[in-house]
C-alpha cells in the first residue's frame, strides 16, 4: 500500500459543510470529480437564478481543456510533449497553456523592475518531482519502475545522490531559460538545449505546472461567472485553491473558511478567515508526502534538489487575493522560502495580496503564525507559540 498522503482539503468553505443552516439562501451545489486528481464544487443561490446548466457546462469544458493541456501524462498534452521533447527542440503549444507558462513565467522570475518569487516557485523541476516520487506515474496502484532512477519502493528509500546531483544543476532548473514566443497567432515554447549526463543517459529539463493548474481553473471559473453577472457562491478546487464572492445567507455578504492544520498538534484547523469576492491558495508539506527515518519529504522541491519537510521551515502558508492562479505559485513558493525571506516578500506585494503562514522552528520545536491580514478578517482557532503581524 502506497504511504504517500494526499490531503485532499486544505482549505474547505465552512458553510459547505453546514448547508443545512443556511436553507433559507437556497443553496445549490454542482460536483465534478477527478479534475487534477480532486474535486471541484461550484456552490450558487438558486434564488438568484442563474442559467447553472450552461454555467457549469463552461466550467467543466474550461477544466477539461486545462488539464489536458498541462498534464505531464496525458498524449498529445502541450506540457506532455514539451517534456518529451529532445534538449533544444521548439514546441508548439495551444493559447491557454502558452498563457498559464507566462503566468508562471512571471511567477518565477526576479527582475530588477519588478520581484516576484526569485526562484521559489520553479516550474522546472519536473525532473525531480518525478525523482522523489510525486508524479502521477506513482499514484497508480499499479506503479513499476520504468526508468534508471525509479525505486520500487520509492516512499521507503532515497533516491540516489547521483541523480539528485545531477537533476537539480543550474541549467536543468533555471525556468528562465525556457523561451516563449508568439508569432503569427501560433504559440511555441523551446527547450533549453543543455542535458544532465548520468551513467551514459542524457536527460534534458522537464516542467510541471500542476502546481498553478487547479488556480487556473478558478480564474477561468471567475471569468463565467463574471459574465454571466453570478453574484453569490463560491467555487472550490479541490480545497487549495479558491474563489468565494458573496454569501447570500449574511448581510454582511463573507463566507467563513475554515483553513487546515499543518500538523495534528495544532488541531484540525488553525484559522478562521471572513472574506468575500476574493480568490485563496493554499499549499504546505501536508498535502503529499512520505515519511523516511522521521524525515518528512514533500511535493514541493527546494534550490538543493531537497524536497521541503526536514528542519525549520514553513509549514503551510495561505495567499488571499489576485489571480488564482499566481496565488497558488505563491502560496508554493512561501512553502519554498526562509523565515525571513517570506515575511519579506509578503510584506513587498501587501497592496496586491495577504499571506498568513506557520513556521516551524526545529531548534526550539515550536510554532509561529505571521500574518499581514486584516485583524477583522480571521480569528485563530490554534494556540501558537508565537504570532508575529506584519505589514
């Protein structure tokens, strides 16, 4: 039995599990199952009559189309074939998935007119994800070794240094290099020509953008309901990734979102935001992991090859606001970052978006909460060691 965790609700709309009370707004809920490997609830007010049928019919056909284009799995997929693709090759791509890479793109880079993650949040460590044992290959019950560095039991051992080394060089992960052109209304992304060599076996980079796909989703998902003038509801993707407009059951029109626990010692849940017509993006070393030696190692890969989980770090952080889909390549990328780096960086785009984030201090076994949102906006239902605001 494979020991991976997969939390499949990091962030849940408390109000959606508590419907009942709210049967005066008759609320209604829409379910698709299996997109990105999770669940998706559209939740609206029947009473404010929307055409929910040719709504959800958009939805489910915008999360389809995001899904093929940007799996690493799927034949004929974009981001499929660019992984496939020979070191140096171009490779022609549809618009939507042209347009998540320049998202990602912008997510990744640090420029000196405009900062952004520096690097935290790295598209380009496909080849290690799939190294450490987080692709989609190893979620089948049926999973086999199939290349030189898969490991049978890939939750019980480490992969070799060797492949580590070699997978996480400058040049295999630098997202940078990626080049991406439009020309002629076509859309083309080409591969960084250099190759990582191990025992006689060239590997050229791989890139996964799974990691912004389910905020992509809720952006697009925002963008129907914007259209068709849907006022109330939420959309939920899998519980990481977000969108909540207005509660009709409250004059105040916020939903209360109960956000998840890193850690059982914390409680089931840690916070309590108040917010409405917002998008929230959530990740942690929670959500997939497996556990060797007392050792955690997580989805979310770090500059050194390492998979976040082993020292202080940050445990879990929440981005509330902006596009979805660059909340989720946050949200990863605060995962990715020092304490201080963090708090630094949320502070930086305060104007654009809020983080609220827990750090675990190794040395001291202890926790704290940062945050720069607003004070009426959350109440803590954890007991931390520390809570430090910022702005």
């Amino acid at each position: 039995m494979r020991r991976i965790k997969y939390i499949a609700a990091a962030l849940l709309a408390a109000s959606a599990l508590t419907l009942s009370a709210c049967s005066d707004a008759d609320l209604a809920v829409r379910d698709e199952y299996g997109r990105f490997g999770t669940q998706n609830r559209w939740v609206y007010s029947a009473a404010e009559d929307p055409d929910a049928d040719a709504i959800w019919a958009q939805m489910t056909a915008c999360t389809a189309a995001l899904e093929e284009s940007l799996s690493v799995s799927a034949e004929g997929g974009d981001i499929a074939r660019f992984n496939a693709a020979a070191a140096g090759q171009t490779v022609s791509v549809g618009e939507t998935a042209y347009g998540i890479l320049q998202t990602a793109a912008a997510m990744y880079t640090e420029t000196a007119m405009y900062t952004e993650t520096g690097g935290a949040y790295n598209p380009a460590t496909g080849l290690l994800v799939d190294l450490w044992g987080f692709s989609p290959r190893h979620r089948a019950v049926d999973y086999q070794p199939a290349l030189p560095y898969d490991r049978q039991n890939f939750e019980e051992s480490l992969p070799e240094q060797k492949f580590i080394n070699a997978f996480s060089a400058p040049e295999m992960t630098d997202f940078s290099a990626v080049v991406l052109s439009e020309t002629d209304g076509g859309y083309s992304i080409a591969k960084p020509a250099a190759v990582a060599s191990v025992d006689g076996t060239d590997y050229s980079m791989r890139i996964s953008l799974d990691g912004i796909g389910k905020g992509a989703s809720v952006d697009a998902a925002w963008e129907i309901l914007r259209a068709a003038d849907v006022r109330y509801g939420y959309y939920n993707a899998g519980g990481s990734s977000l969108l909540v407009l207005e509660n009709p059951a409250r004059s105040d029109g916020l939903w209360k979102i109960t956000v998840n626990s890193p850690r059982e010692e914390l409680g089931a849940s840690y916070a309590t935001l108040s917010v409405s017509n917002t998008t929230i993006s959530t990740s942690g070393d929670y959500e997939q992991y497996y556990e060797i030696g007392g050792t955690r190692y997580c989805h979310i890969i770090g500059r050194d090859g390492m998979p976040v989980g082993a020292g202080s770090h940050v445990l879990c952080a929440t981005v509330v606001g902006g596009s979805a889909a660059a909340g989720d390549a946050r949200a990863t990328a605060l995962v990715a970052m020092t304490e201080k780096k963090a708090v630094a960086y949320a502070s930086a785009h305060a104007d654009e978006f809020r983080v609220m984030f827990v750090w675990y201090d190794a040395a001291e076994d202890s926790y704290a909460l940062y945050t720069n949102l607003d004070e009426a906006s959350y109440e803590l239902t954890a007991s931390f060691d520390r809570v430090e605001a910022f702005s």
